[in-house]
C-alpha cells in the first residue's frame, strides 16, 4: 500500500526507517573480519605524496627525438632490474627495487585543484566529506591487533583524510604528528595518563563505561553511542601497546642509518620533514597488525625552481622507502602487504623556453606505483601520450585505484556499503570503481 499511494513516499520512508534499525542492531568494532574474496593482501602501507609528483621527472620516461631533449623532463633516465624498468636518476636507492614495483603511469582525475583532488583521492568525493579510504578498510577487515587501531595515519595534515565520517568512530584514522612536526617527538593525542596507576584507570573506565552502557540500554537504536564506547575501550588497550611502538630505541643505529631518521632535509622551499621515521614506524605498525598505514609528505607543488625542489624531495623519500621495501621482504610481509606510493595529480612538464622554471597542476595523466600483495612487479601499465601530459592507453581513475586495492584486500568495492541519510554509500561512488586486474601477477 506504502509503495503504490502518495507516489510511493511513505514506502522509501519506512525503507530507511528500517534500513537505518538494522544498522544499528548490528554490532561495530575492530573485530577481524574474514574478506568476501581471495585476500592477495592483509594490509596497506599508502606513501602519499601531497602536492603532485612531476611523473616525467620520477617514473614515467618519455624519451629524446635524437639529441633534443624532451621539454617535459629535467632528468635523465635509466633502466633498472631484470625487468628493465624505467626509473629516473634521482630515485637511485627506489631504483633497486624496481623487480618488485608495479608501475601505474595512466592514472587521471577529475580536477586539478588540490584541496578536492587531495579529498577524493583519500575519500572518493571533491567536495563532500566522506569515510576515508582507511577507514573503509577498516570498517570491511577490522584490524589484526585488538590493541591498536585499524587506521593509523602519521604526519597529517587534515582530518578529512583519516575521517571516518558517518561510519561509526570507531573506523576513524588515529593521527600521529602534525604537518611539518619534528616526528621524534610525536604522540598519540590523549593516549597517555600517567597520572594513575593502571588499576586504578581501569577502575576509572569502568565506572564511566557503566554509566555509558546505562545511557546506551535507553538508546538501543544508537550505533554511535556502542562505536564511542568501544572507542573509549580501544583508547584504554592502546596505553599498553602505542607507547613502544613509537619508540626507536630498541632499533639498531645500522636500520635507523638506512631509514635516514632524524635526517631532515630543507632545501628551497621544501618542509623539513623527518619521513624516515615515518617509514619506520610504517613497518612497525604493519608488525603489529595496523591495517592501514598512512605516512604523509608534502611540499610537491613546486611551480618554480622546479628541479632544485624536486631533487630535495626526492633525496628525503628515496632511501627511506628502499629501505622500508627492503625491510618488508626480508621479514616476509611484503608478499601480503600492499604499498602505495602517490599523490593527487601530476605535473604537464616545463613550460618551454620561457625561463620560469614553472609546472603546473596535470589531473589528466600522472603515475603511481604498487608493490607487495601480489602485484604484478617490474610492470609498467598504461601510457600517457609522447608529451606525458593526458593518459591515454589503461587509464586508471580513483575510483579504480579504490577498488584494485579493496579487491587486493578481498573485499569488493563496489558491495563494501554503509546505509546514511536513507541510501547506501560506497567507497567507489554511484558510478562505481573497475579492479585494474592487470596489475595483479
């Protein structure tokens, strides 16, 4: 009767009625899930670039016509590994891995504009705030350690990137350091409290717990109450495990040489930041059960002086990304975690012959790189065009990156859902994500 009076409004009404009871009758949590699909990988370490690599200058080769160089390009290139990879000379230490990268030089978006490229690269949207891509893992997996959070994102910069949005709280990225921030000295915001014995912080937190839970029975339909409860219970587990974590002491000085810790770069306009550490803490994390790790490096705009900019950028993520691949390989984690290394656009190249040493904003071809979970690695999918500049051959959208990283986790993008605001939402969005089966050995 709902569904065939008043054009069928009372119907959709009580449909999400009951759409949003069920939600909140089912129980959130970290718990580990089991993936619907094979699970190539456990985990995901996303390296996010901010501010638009220059692909023709790190991994996308266009060659010379003769002896006239490329316009596009201030670098020279070289090929590496049996697999003959293209890598560009101020990736030496990255180089040496190439036999285990799979390259993506066809990715695209759909703006150029970074604060909306920057949002839909983490959540699938421009302009809306939406479940982070962290967080949607982690709503689909849960996390291997009960201990810690299934999200962790260090050196960040804004919370709509770790934001869990309208899933529960308890999917929401932990931030560990701000933008810029010395990492030696940065913590797990209210984590700490040493002001009481353990026993007695427990008995503290069972006290407030029981007058949550009271507060919950009058509210049963109140799914964020149960996920703040549970957040609260989380906070409380990870006194015990964050705290060693994050502390390096126990590192030899050989592995915090390799990562460069505390080796902090500043040169032109560029950030000192301490990315070693972040990568450290990455395999850390990942030994611990993380399900996704975040580690954060800016200052990739770089609309004049272009190549001195550039070179320092590369020189402050080269080394500790070798070594954190190296690392993963010889502990056996790299075959079931997935690394990402990227960021929101590309760069079209030198502006010719007109001595500003300038690039600009490029969402219409740019590269990323894979490698771990079973990727298909030394593997160069997609191609721009001769200029480098729009790609044109395996294009591969966010919303396939999306779902070629859920797929590599076992789980569909395009089934993952959450019911808000009286409609399903997806990772991939109405229009869906396509896995890029090709990247896959």
């Amino acid at each position: 009767m709902l569904q065939t009076t008043s054009c069928g409004f009372g119907y959709l009404a009580l449909q999400a009625l009951c759409g949003q009871q069920t939600l909140a009758s089912e129980s959130v949590g970290l718990a580990e899930q089991t993936p619907t699909l094979s699970a190539r990988a456990k985990r995901v370490i996303f390296l996010c670039m901010s501010g638009g690599p220059a692909q023709m200058d790190t991994f996308d080769y266009k060659p010379q016509t003769g002896n006239k160089k490329h316009p596009g390009s201030v670098t020279r290139f070289r090929q590496h590994g049996g697999s003959g990879l293209w890598i560009s000379e101020l990736m030496p230490e990255t180089a040496k891995h190439a036999d285990k990268l799979c390259v993506i030089n066809a990715m695209h978006a759909d703006t150029g504009i970074h604060a909306q490229s920057f949002l839909q690269l983490h959540t699938g949207e421009r302009l809306r705030t939406r479940p982070s891509l962290g967080s949607w893992i982690a709503y689909g997996l849960g996390t291997e350690n009960q201990n810690l959070p299934g999200f962790v994102s260090l050196n960040t910069s804004k919370s709509s990137i770790y934001s869990s949005a309208f899933l529960p709280s308890i999917y929401n990225g932990t931030p560990i350091g701000v933008n810029g921030e010395d990492m030696s000295t940065a913590t797990i915001s209210n984590v700490a409290s040493n002001h009481l014995p353990l026993g007695a912080r427990r008995r503290q937190l069972n006290f407030v717990q029981s007058m949550n839970r009271n507060h919950l029975a009058q509210r049963p339909a109140d799914h964020k109450l149960e996920s703040v409860i549970q957040s609260m219970e989380l906070g409380f587990r990870m006194q015990a495990s964050a705290p060693d974590l994050l502390d390096l002491s126990t590192e030899t000085q050989e592995t915090l040489d390799r990562y460069r810790v505390g080796h902090k770069l500043q040169i032109g306009t560029c950030r000192p930041t301490d990315f070693g550490r972040q990568c450290l803490l990455a395999r850390r994390f990942a030994e611990a059960g993380v399900r996704f790790i975040e580690v954060n490096h800016g200052g990739w705009d770089q609309h004049k002086n272009h190549r001195r900019d550039l070179k320092a950028n590369c020189d402050t993520v080269d080394a500790p990304i070798a070594a954190l691949l190296e690392d993963l390989n010889q502990r056996g984690l790299l075959e079931d975690t997935l690394i990402v290394w990227g960021g929101e656009f590309g760069r079209p190249g030198l502006t010719p012959d007109d001595g500003k040493d300038e690039t600009g904003h490029n969402a219409n071809g740019f590269t990323f790189w894979l490698a771990g979970g079973g990727v298909n690695s030394g593997y160069a999918h997609g191609k721009t065009n001769p200029t480098g500049d729009r790609a044109v051959e395996g294009k591969v959208h966010f919303r396939d990156l999306h779902a070629t990283i859920l797929h590599a986790l076992g789980l569909n993008a395009n089934d993952l859902k959450y019911w808000h605001e009286g409609r399903e939402h997806r990772l991939t969005g109405p229009e869906g994500g396509q896995v890029v089966n090709a990247v896959f050995a």
